[in-house]
C-alpha cells in the first residue's frame, strides 16, 4: 500500500479572482440566522420576539433590494451614494442589535 502524500501549505493553489465583501457576509449571515430563528419567535408567546422578527424580516427586504440595485449600478460602472452606503452599514448595525436584543430575551 503506497504511503498518504500530504500536500504542503506551499503547494496550494492561491485563489484567484476571488473577492471578500463585507457587507455581502454580513446579508448572508444575517439570512442565515433569520431564517433559523424566524419562525420559532414568530410563534412564541413573546409579543416582543414576534415584533423582533417582523423588524428583522423588513430590514432583510429593504437591504437585499439595495444591495440589488448596487450589483446594477456595478455593472453601470457606476456605484452607490455615500447616503445609500451609510444605509447598507445601518442595516447590518440594526439587525444586528436586534438579534442582540432577542438573544438576550431569550438567554440564547
């Protein structure tokens, strides 16, 4: 039986062409953890957690539809406004707190 060949760390293929945005992670991120807690708040008892959902659900709509309109812009050449690229951070800044603050109602 011939021995395992481990490959070096030196041997890997760097990625190329390959770009990070931040604010994208962020949406998926901010997808992922909608949709695993969505419909647990909106059935609890916790008038609070259903609302903290509801909020979430609308700023997940108004940042996809931003962010949709930028991938259009991109393809323009063109790119948002400053006051459009403040709204994206606030997006990810208030969902985010929301998540917070529902975590932190129900010691998650």
């Amino acid at each position: 039986m011939p021995p395992k060949v481990s490959q070096e760390p030196s041997t890997m293929p760097e990625a190329q062409g390959l770009k990070y945005d931040e604010y994208e992670m962020a949406f998926f991120m901010a997808k992922l953890s909608y949709h695993s807690t969505a419909e647990e708040r909106m059935a609890s008892s916790d008038s609070n957690l259903a609302s903290i959902s509801e909020a979430q659900a609308k700023i997940l709509k108004l940042w996809d539809m931003l962010r949709q309109k930028e991938k259009e812009l991109a393809e323009k050449g063109k790119s948002l406004s400053p006051t459009e690229k403040r709204q994206l951070r606030q997006y990810a800044w208030r969902f985010e707190q929301l998540e917070k603050t529902a975590t932190k109602t129900t010691g998650e």
